[in-house]
C-alpha cells in the first residue's frame, strides 16, 4: 500500500471558518431554507410521535448474516473494491489506497455507553484487524457517523482525516494529531496519491449537544481516481445538488445514498426512498448501493422497509441496486448481483 499524499489545503481556524459562504451569525446554512429547524422543546413531540407510529419489527429478530473481513482480504484485493461494515461506515480500496468513510464500530450511536441505539451485528472486522488506512473520511458530527472511541482507536492507525469545516477540534482532543486532519468546505478537494477526494454539498445539520447547533459542516463526498467514481451522500435530504455534482463529477461507477431512518415529516433532512433513487438518478450513477440502514434503529420503519422500497423502485427505474451483506466485498467496476438476504431473517 503506498502511503497517502494529502495536499497542503487545510483550513483550520475560525477565521478560515468565517470565510465560508455557507457561514453566517455563527452557524453553517444549507442551500435551500427549506429544511426542518430541529427545536429541543419539541422533543417531547418528537418521541410521542415515535412512539405511536413506529413499525411492529424495528429491529431484526435473529442475526443479520455477516461476512467476515481478513486483514488478508482487504490486502490482497487487486479489484477497486468496496466492503460496508454496517449503517454508513465503508471501506473502499481505490487505485491502493485504503479510505474509511464514517466509522462507527461502538455498540451504541450515542453518547453514552449504555443507553441509545444499539447495533443489530457487530462489524465484519475490528479496528484492530484493519490495515494501516491512508484517509478516513468524515460526513458531520451526528453519533451514527461520527464515533469518538472509534477515532481514539484509529488515530495512529490513519495518514490522513478529511472533515467538514469546525470538525477539527472533536479529532484533536480525542488524540489525533493537527497534521494529520484536513477540513474541507464544500467544492474543495484533496488528493490521496492517486485519489480526489471532493467535499460536496449535502441538506443536513450538525450538532453533538445542547449549544453547538450548525457549529460544524456536513458534506457528500466524491471519491475518484483514474478508473473509478464513487459518491457517498453522507445524510441528506433530497435537493438540487445532487443535479449540479452529477454534472460536474459524473457519471459515477457507484452511489452511496442514504437510504433509511426516513419520515415524511423529516423529509427535508433525511430522504425518503423515492427521493433517494432520484438522488442516484441525479448522479449519473451506473450501479447504487442504498446505506444509513441494517444496523441502528433510528426511525419509526420497519427495518426491513429501506431494503423492501428501494429493491421495488430499483424495478421501477431499471436500477442495478446492491443490497450486499455486510463484510460481502463488491468490486466497484463489477457487474454482480447480491441477494435479499433479509428476506430470510
């Protein structure tokens, strides 16, 4: 594996912060107003409604089947390949390098250790099996995507992180090294060696507290090399940028969109599966690969139902839809199938 090349753009500071036009009275804004104000006061509402609407099987009854991954696996693989460890944490091997986008291996998405979402499996592979990384990628600073003990673990295991704007601090103190993270606003772009990562637009908000509402970015990113172009939306509710990357970095090999822990009422924020096949349509994608599903219950579906609508509308559409078990490696340029393994559970 040869070692990651990161280029010298890394805008760190508040002032770097404030320059962003996305930034403004202290808070990033997404491109269109129109997504849902989260307010802490109707949380109470909030779970009410949870608790009223939520489907019968929100979590699997027995295991959901998972393929281990061997270190050996992942070095030996010659292919551009790509391996989802469960929810939207996934390893790619691109032209060599080994990028990690969004790892969470903690048993629960929380804050808390002992009370959240828990998992419904385990990930294919430990941390501590996985190779040397050359970068991990971060979308925002949600507990399902961004995952304090993990990046403890991983800190001196990775070359490189790339975040969104005002994510460095969180990585710093929980010990990974100022020369190591590069932040990103969105359209700007790094190089891995052979690899460009691009940090792309998505509808989302930030926020790990009471006080730091919109503090810190959230990106989609395109990851291409030569051969091969992967999008990963990161959370996102359905909106014009999808258009506007498909036309600047498309068409892609694979897309990888948020499929899962939708509501109507969230919709602005979290696409429903209509909105994410659109997505995939947007993108120019070839093949789409639905995540942000199969491991945390987050919503009030069942936790079959992202696999079940978005597999009819892939019908519907004509769309080659990968529904791969975790740890099952995919190669990106490949033509194979995967099967409704859920159906067996």
């Amino acid at each position: 594996m040869s070692v990651g090349a990161l280029n010298s753009k890394a805008p760190n500071s508040l002032e770097e912060v404030s320059k962003s036009s996305h930034y403004s009275n202290g808070k990033f804004h997404n491109t269109s107003n129109k997504t849902v104000e989260f307010k802490w006061s109707n949380l109470a509402n909030y779970a009410k409604e949870y608790y009223k609407h939520r489907a019968v099987e929100t979590e699997p009854k027995t295991k959901i089947p998972v393929q281990a991954i061997l270190t050996e696996n992942i070095l030996s693989a010659s292919e551009d390949t790509i391996w989802r460890l469960g929810h939207s944490t996934l390893l790619l091997k691109i032209s060599g390098q080994l990028i990690l986008i969004d790892p969470v291996f903690s048993d629960r998405a929380s804050p808390f250790s002992f009370i959240g979402p828990k998992r419904f499996h385990q990930p294919p592979i430990s941390i501590e099996d996985l190779p040397p990384l050359d970068a991990v990628l971060i979308s925002h600073n949600h507990y399902d995507h961004l995952d304090k003990q993990s990046i403890k673990q991983l800190a001196h295991k990775v070359t490189n992180f790339v975040v969104p704007l005002g994510n460095k601090n969180d990585l710093i103190a929980w010990g990974v090294s100022d020369e190591r993270i590069t932040e990103l606003d969105w359209w700007e772009s790094i190089r891995i060696d052979e690899v460009h990562v691009v940090s792309t637009p998505a509808q989302h908000f930030s926020g790990r507290g009471l006080s730091d509402r919109d503090k810190s970015l959230w990106s989609s990113y395109v990851i291409k090399s030569n051969d091969t172009r992967v999008f990963f939306s990161g959370d996102t509710g359905y909106f014009n940028g999808f258009k506007e990357i498909g036309e600047k970095y498309g068409p892609f090999d694979l897309t990888l969109v948020e499929t899962g822990a939708y509501h109507p009422s969230w919709a602005t924020i979290h696409m429903l599966p209509e909105q994410s096949m659109q997505a995939h349509i947007d993108l120019q994608g070839r093949r789409m690969m639905p995540i942000h599903n199969g491991t945390f219950n987050l919503a009030m579906h069942s936790w079959q139902d992202p696999f079940e609508q978005i597999t009819q509308l892939s019908q519907i559409h004509k769309v080659n839809v990968l529904t791969p078990k975790m740890g099952q490696p995919i190669n990106i340029q490949g033509n194979e199938d995967t099967t409704r393994w859920w159906t067996d559970l």
